[in-house]
C-alpha cells in the first residue's frame, strides 16, 4: 500500500525508469568502461613522462652586442607585409628580429612570420640545417638524428597545431619528435613513445576516434561524445533513482 | 553502488557539460577582437640599440602597441617593463583609466559598459594565475559577465573569464574529484574510479541476465511472480 501511494507522488513511472536503465547499460557500457579504464589510467599514469620531455633541455641566451644590431627600420623595410611585433631572440646563440605578420589568439593558432638576422639584416629561411641544428640545441640525448621533413597539419603527435613544423625524430629508445616552427624557428615541443601512449587514452577518453573520414582532433568537442555523454546522464540517474528506491525499501543492510 | 552512485552522476553531468560547451567559446576567445593594428615602423625613433645600451640586462625585448603608440616591452630582472619606442620615456604603470581603455580596446562588443575595475596585487582570485600579478580586473556589464585582466605592468590582456568558464572550471574539479589543485592524481579519485570500476563490472553482469533472451526464458518458465527487486 505504502509503495502504490508513493508510486502515485512521483512524476515518473519507476518502472520505466528501470527499463529505460537496463537498455542504456546495453548501448553505452563499452565506452563507460572505457572512460573508466582511461580515467583511472590518468590517475596512475606519471605524470612528467607524459609530457615528452625526458631528452629536453633548456637553451641558455648567450649576450647580444647592441652595437652590432642593424637598424630595425632597415631591416622592417624587407618585408612589405603587415607589422604586428617585433621581438628580438635568439636562434642557435645568435640573435634575430621575430616579426610576426600574422598571430592567432594563442601560439598554435594560425600565425605567419619573418626571421631577420638581427646583425647583418639579411631574412632567414630556416632550411633543413638549421632545423637540425635547432632541434639538437632543445635536446639533451646522445642519439643521432634519424629522420627530418617538414609537416603540415594535422600533425599526429600535435593535434591542435595549425602552422608548419619540421619534425626531426631522433633514434632514441623512446624515439623522441623535437618540432620546429618553420617560420620562427620556435621550439614546439618534444613528443616521445611515453606521450603517444598517454595520448592514446586522451584520444580513447574523448571518444576523440579517427571516423570515417575524419582524423582525431585532439578535442573533445565531437558528435559521437555528446550524445553518449547524454544517454550516460540519463543511464546515471536512472540508476541513481533505483539506488535510492531499493535504500528506501530497506534492501542495503549490514549483516 | 550506494557509495559510487553519486559520483557517477557527478561524472556524468559535468563530462556531459564539458564536451556539449565548445571549448573556444569556453576560453573567452569569442570575448576579444583579434583585429590587431600595424606598427607603423616611422614612428619608432628609438631603437633596440639604444634599448640594450640603456637596459643591458634586458630579455625577451618585444616591440609592439599600447593601444595605437609602439612600445618596447622586456624583462629586468624578473619584471616587465614598458619603454616608448618614440622616445625611450619609461612608461608610466597603467593607471585605473587606462586600464579601462585597453580592457575596451580588446573587447568584441564596442558598446559595453564597465560593472567594475579593481586592481590584484597579491592573493589572485581562483581564476587567475599568480605569475600575472600585479593586474587589473575589468568587470563587463554583459552576458555572462565577463571579466578582462590587464597587467599593470605591460598593459597587456592575460586573461579573460566568464561564468561559463567558472562553471567549467569547478565542472572539472568535481570530474578528476580534486577541489584544491584540480590534478587527477589525488587518492580520492583512485579509490573513486576503482570501486566504479569493480561496480560497472557487476553491472555488466547483471545486464547480461536481465537482457540476455536464453536466461529470460528460463525466469519465466521459474517464477511467474514479481521477482523481489521489483521489476
């Protein structure tokens, strides 16, 4: 009597809500198990080797001789493009004007540049060579370069990158990718084995999976996930009203 | 499942929140024109020479604007500081006034109005990193009022929030269930996500007889009375 009474208060059939529970646990308990195995890999994982950089080191800026810098009006009368910012860095110990045409909102967004050799003002192309060079400056290993190529995006081990990279793989154990940009000459980043497979379950996490015709993003901002996060809410609730029907009922007791 | 149960909900709701919400629109970037205008190099006199002879310690030496005027901004010892590239004046720290100007400067709605400005010099709000202090906060009276901060010292925008950033953020504290430093390595999680883990396997197996047709059969050859759970 007292269960048809309270049946009659609530706005849902429990019924249905136990249905509706057993056939969702049907269509979302591969990729809950997923998000769980995935999940509490994070939680396990370490940290620091996730990030790729075991072999990276950072570059120490040797001093600029400002007597020796070229006239910055010289050297922005190369280039007829749009003047956003000029700074002054080094690449390899020497020092350059970085000017930025072009800049996205953050670093991996769009973005197009000039590198002006800061002392003698000629533009610097950042060929093959220098890319080498200034992968082996960010790298503390003592493998040897084994492969070097410019990509484009997508990149694999960079996935929101929009610019042009070189990637040049060292022969290491963990065979360690040090990216380039190809316009600035700017350190990437490192990517490593380690990350590839932490990776792995970000991609596994995000339901971030390479579909028919479309690659991983590196987002988890995509179709597939929203609509399975939607049935896991109301396969959670559901389950969460049923959990508390059978406390009511008195069915949890310690023996 | 009684003591899970509830994080599993929690987990649910704020993943659910955090992939339908784009991530874009979360960072504030459609908050900011990105329509950044041209240095116009003839009214830069001052050099990055003259710069490094009057400031030899000088780093990350960057030429840009402040608003429309090309400015020199670089570190002295650990502290940016902003040079006109005009003239070579040190650039006074930007006062309430101007930090109001840039705040507009940046944003994307040109009609809007400033709820509030407030200068941070220590204790930064949860929102904000402490490696941009000193800043100032500027308040938007708009929808989901956003808040810019201009660094006194460089007058530059580090950051920009809103509330569907703020909700975004406590989403994912409650998502790795780690209120202080939001790391996913917290026990709390461990002990979390190993239990859900060990329940969802049950679960698994309770799916398989409720659902599978050969064990249904046998049930109701057995029992044609209400089982105990109720369904």
């Amino acid at each position: 009597m007292r269960e048809a009474k309270k049946k009659t208060t609530l706005p849902f059939k429990l019924s249905t809500i136990k249905l509706l529970h057993k056939w969702l646990s049907l269509l979302v308990f591969i990729q809950l198990f997923i998000w769980l195995g995935s999940g509490l890999f994070f939680n396990l994982m370490d940290h620091s080797k996730a990030r790729g950089n075991q072999h990276r080191q950072s570059i120490v800026p040797v001093a600029i001789d400002a007597q020796r810098l070229s006239d910055i009006n010289t050297s922005l009368s190369i280039t007829s493009e749009p003047l956003k910012e000029v700074s002054l860095v080094q690449r390899l110990g020497h020092p350059y004007y970085l000017i930025t045409h072009d800049k996205g909102l953050y670093r991996h967004f769009k973005s197009h540049f000039s590198l002006v050799d800061a002392y003698s003002g000629v533009i610097k192309i950042i060929d093959n060579e220098m890319a080498a060079a200034l992968a082996k400056e960010s790298y503390s290993g003592s493998a040897e370069i084994s492969h070097l190529k410019k990509v484009e995006p997508p990149i694999e081990d960079f996935l929101k990158e929009k610019n042009i990279l070189w990637q040049v793989d060292f022969d290491d154990e963990l065979n360690t990718s040090v990216y380039i940009n190809a316009s600035s000459g700017r350190l990437v980043g490192h990517s490593n084995d380690d990350k590839r497979f932490a990776d792995f379950f970000f991609m596994l996490h995000f339901m971030d999976y390479p579909l028919t015709g479309n690659a991983s993003v590196g987002g988890f901002n995509n179709w597939q996930i929203i609509f399975f996060a939607l049935l896991t809410v109301v396969f959670c609730l559901t389950g969460l009203i049923w959990t508390l029907e059978l406390l009511i009922k008195g069915r949890y007791k310690i023996k | 499942m009684l003591f899970i149960g509830l994080q599993f909900v929690v987990w649910s709701v704020s993943g659910a929140y955090m992939v339908i919400m784009d991530i874009d629109y979360i960072h504030g970037d459609s908050l900011v024109t990105n329509e950044k205008q041209n240095i116009v190099p003839e009214q830069v006199k001052y050099s990055f020479t003259d710069l490094l002879t009057r400031y030899p310690q000088a780093e990350n030496i960057e030429l840009g604007l402040l608003l429309t005027k090309p400015v020199y901004r670089f570190d002295l010892k650990k502290q940016k500081r902003m040079v006109s590239a005009g003239d070579g004046q040190q650039l006074p720290k930007i006062n309430i006034a101007m930090a109001i100007k840039l705040a507009k400067h940046h944003y994307a709605n040109r009609q809007v109005e400033i709820s509030k400005a407030q200068l941070i010099t220590e204790k930064p709000p949860r929102e904000l990193s402490a490696r941009y202090l000193p800043v100032w906060r500027i308040d938007f009276d708009d929808f989901s009022s956003p808040s810019f901060y201009i660094s006194v010292n460089s007058g530059q925008l580090v950051t920009k929030r809103h509330s569907f950033w703020r909700i975004f953020d406590w989403m994912f504290a409650f998502h790795v269930m780690d209120y202080i430093d939001e790391e996913a390595d917290n026990r709390l999680l461990l002990i979390a996500s190993t239990l859900a883990l060990l329940a969802s396997i049950f679960g698994l197996v309770l799916t398989y007889f409720r659902l599978a047709p050969k064990y249904n059969k046998k049930q109701n050859h057995q029992l044609n009375k209400p089982n105990k759970a109720g369904c």
